[in-house]
C-alpha cells in the first residue's frame, strides 16, 4: 500500500543512453512533481503537473520530458544521459497547495 | 530569487540534549513554510506546515515556529531515532512551487 511509488529504484547506466523512470501514486492528489536531489542533497524542482497539465517547468535541459498519462502517474525520460545526471530523483504528489508526500527516489548513476 | 537558507550545516547532539535548528527565507509572496525529515536513503517526509508569523506547531519532541523572516525546529530531549537530515521549505505562486533549503543533518549520541 506504498503512497507514492517510483521504479526503479536504481538506475546504473552508460553516458548517452536514454533512460525512463516511473511514478505513481494511490493517494488521489490531483498534482505530481518531479525534484533532482545533487550531491550535495540540494533539493530542485523540475517539473510540476497537475490534472495532466505541466504547470512548473523550472530550467531543464530539454534532454528531460515529463510526461504524465493520468491523475495517478508521472513519467520521466531522459535522453542521450550525460555524467552530470547523476543523482536521485524523487517523484512527490499532493493536493494543489497541500504538503506533498516523496517516493523514497530512483538512484542514476552515469558511467 | 527565493531563497532559503538552514543553519548549522551539521549538528551534534547528546541524547536528551534540547536544541534549535534554523531556517531563513527570502520567499516572496511566501504561502507557507515546510518542515521535512529525510532519512537515508529515503524520500522526505512531511512534519509540518506553518502559514502566519507566530504561528506554532508540535509533533512529540518536535515544535516548529514561524517569524516574518525565520522558522525554527525545537527538539526538546532528543533521542537517537530523532537522527536524520531536516529540509526546510518555502512554497510561493499559485502553483505552490517549494523553494527548499540544504537541509541540517542531525546526529544524536545514545
């Protein structure tokens, strides 16, 4: 019965390659996020959607596309995988403007 | 920019050993002020949210209090189960975007 749920959970793969990583989350929020967490445990928001609908998309490279098929799940995919990365990504959801509930993040690490 | 801003970077405490840890914003239009726990390997998890200067709330050994500028995390008697990484964030904008901050990891001595 985990809330928010992301796979996988690690992600070891070569520079340039494209991977996905999934979410989903049984809480019935309406909005879902994706955040980059660094080296150094900084905490950045890359993308938001809520009902569908990307409504944050803070300054990514566009190698990042979002996608978000329902309510319940948000995808990301990365293309040609570069070394700076690497770095866990955690999916989060909640209701518009209520606190937001992470998944326990997928771990990429760039060769 | 927004920005928000924890100290001390890192802190040590004995058991029962009560303390503070801080966090400044620099948030325009600020919607509410966050207080996360991490624990490695292991995504954040919501404690509490404080929305007006003087506000304060309480979870156990935790109480969290909000000013025009800083919020601040009480820990009254920690244990070691306390020890884990607090994130700090400040949410802005009608889409709710959280600012967070380094974060203070958190190590209590049995």
């Amino acid at each position: 019965d985990t809330a928010v749920s992301q796979t996988p959970k690690y992600l070891v793969t070569q520079m340039g390659n494209d991977k996905s990583i999934k979410c989903e989350q049984n809480l019935g929020h309406d909005t879902m996020y994706w955040y980059k967490q660094d080296s150094k445990k900084f905490l950045k928001i890359m993308f938001s959607y809520n009902n569908k609908e990307l409504i944050i998309n803070e300054t990514v490279p566009n190698r990042f596309s979002p996608k978000s098929p329902d309510k319940a799940h948000l995808n990301l995919h990365i293309n040609s995988l570069e070394l700076g990365d690497s770095a866990v990504y955690f999916c989060a959801s909640s209701l518009r403007g209520q606190p937001q509930h992470f998944g326990d993040g997928t771990r990429l690490s760039i060769l | 920019e927004d920005q928000v801003t924890q100290s001390p970077e890192a802190l040590r405490l004995q058991e029962g050993e009560s303390s503070s840890l801080n966090c400044s914003y620099t948030v325009s239009g600020l919607r509410g002020l966050f207080w996360y726990r991490q624990d490695p390997g292991k995504g954040p998890e919501f404690l509490f949210t404080l929305y007006s200067a003087g506000e304060e709330k309480e979870k156990e050994r935790l109480k969290a209090t909000l000013t025009k500028k800083e919020s601040f995390l009480h820990i009254t008697a920690p244990k070691p189960e306390d020890s884990a990484t607090y994130l700090c964030a400040g949410s802005t904008g009608a889409n709710s975007k959280l600012t967070f901050g380094k974060g203070i990891t958190l190590s209590v001595r049995p």
